[in-house]
C-alpha cells in the first residue's frame, strides 16, 4: 500500500519507494506500437528488402500494418478512414490528437482491436458503440475530460461510460484513466475483469463503497488512486480486494488508516 504524501505520512515515517509500476500515468501501453518515423523507416527498408528476399520485406511491412497502426500527433478530430477499414488492426495509437467529446460510433468496426490509445485529447464519453470490442485488452483514456457527478447517497451514476461496458467488454484487463476529472470511479469500472485500473490524478473523494455496491473485480492486481481527494479508507475495500498486489494512495487527504 503506497500511503506517501497524505497527511499522517511524514518522509522519515514512509516505507513507501519508487515503485509505482512504469504502466502507469504516462507509461506507454505496449512497446509494439510504431511511430510514424519508425514505421516510415519500415517501409524504406521493406522496399530494398523487395528486391533482395522475393518480396519478403514488403509483405513483412504490409502485414504489420494490418496489425497496428499509429496515428499519434497526427492533428486529427476524428478516427482515419483507413484505420477504421482495417478489421484487422489489434493496436490503434490516437493520443495526442484533437479528438473531443464523444468517441465516434464507428469504432465498433474495429472488432478485433486489443490495444486503444487515446491519450491526452479531449473525450468526455465512451458511446454504446464500444459493447462491439469484446477483445479489448487495454485501454489508455488519460490526459482527457472525462468527467462525471455522482450522488454518494442515491448512487446516481454518471453517463461519460455507459454502464452496459462492463458487462460486454469482458476481456479489458487495463483502464488507465489518469489526469481527468472524475469524482467517483466509475461504476461499469467495478463490472469489468480488470488487473489494472488507474485513477490517479482525478478529483476523487472517497473509495468505491461495498455497503451500497457490492461489485468489485476479483482478479484487480494494481488500483492507482494517488493525488487526489480522497478523506477515508474502508478496509473492506482492501480486504474485498483478495489479488491486489499494488494499492497506491499517495498524496491524498486521509488522515487516519483503518485496521487492516
């Protein structure tokens, strides 16, 4: 349990060291993501591959973009054309970009897709049309605008993740959702089969509350709640937590720890 900066932890009290896990915040989620340089590079070499191994370095190239495609610092405000044809593509890299508000229906073409990269733009909500992605594996919404307002008492929840996410997308084992501004995790989160769930940076006051959502997933292995706002900690949540390897609430506002 990383504690570090909340208001009973002092530096020479802390056991806490650096070892937040690099998946988090604004860790890159794969290394098999190319750059536009890298794969124009690819394709330069592929061409003189062309005329030296039968073809075997152009297929090699066109084969990979099939696979995964990288449209990173592209200035875009919507998803290309081109990626959305490729049925496909496991890895689509869109971070850093002009997407705002909602993501576009048309993603659900991307059936096959394991690995989404939406970081740092400007998505305030997810559509129904990502139930489609039932192979979705990671997906990095940091750096956005999703926002949400729940009343803790009536358990209204917000609308930027359709609650019908956590029921269909049942391969999603990473949620990165760092540097947005939510107020409470959300609930279709606590439906999904996750081992990852970042919500650190965020304006978070409390904990999911196992009295009114009983919820929780099972196999979650690292839950990154540092800097925000957060004032309490119910052991139950720890304790419901049987997998949980890394908990990281640093820099919060919790004053006084409950029995563990």
């Amino acid at each position: 349990i990383h504690l570090y900066g909340n208001p009973l932890i002092t530096p020479e009290a802390s056991r806490v060291g650096d070892a937040a896990p690099s998946a988090l915040g604004d860790a890159p989620l794969s290394s098999y993501i190319q750059d536009e340089r890298e794969a124009e590079h690819c394709f330069k070499t592929g061409r003189v591959a062309l005329a030296r191994s039968d073809h075997d370095g152009l297929l090699e190239h066109l084969a990979q973009q099939l696979l995964s495609q990288d449209f990173s610092l592209s200035d875009l405000s919507n998803f290309p054309d081109s990626a959305l044809r490729t049925t496909t593509l496991l890895s689509l890299g869109m971070a850093r970009n002009d997407l705002s508000g909602v993501l576009p229906p048309s993603i659900e073409c991307l059936r096959g897709l394991r690995l989404l990269d939406v970081s740092h733009n400007k998505i305030t909500h997810l559509p129904h049309a990502m139930t489609s992605l039932k192979g979705l594996q990671e997906l990095n919404l940091s750096h956005n605008r999703m926002a949400n307002t729940c009343d803790r008492k009536r358990m209204e929840e917000e609308k930027c993740i359709p609650m019908e996410l956590g029921e269909a997308m049942t391969s999603l084992r990473t949620l990165l959702l760092a540097h947005n501004k939510l107020s409470w995790v959300p609930l279709p989160c606590m439906s999904l089969s996750l081992r990852i769930l970042d919500v650190s940076h965020n304006e978070l006051e409390f904990l999911p509350d196992f009295q009114r959502h009983h919820v929780m997933p099972d196999e979650l292995r690292v839950f990154n709640a540092g800097n925000n706002h957060i004032r309490e900690m119910d052991s139950a949540f720890v304790h419901r937590l049987k997998s949980l390897e890394v908990f990281i609430i640093e820099t919060n506002l919790i004053e006084q720890l409950p029995p563990l």
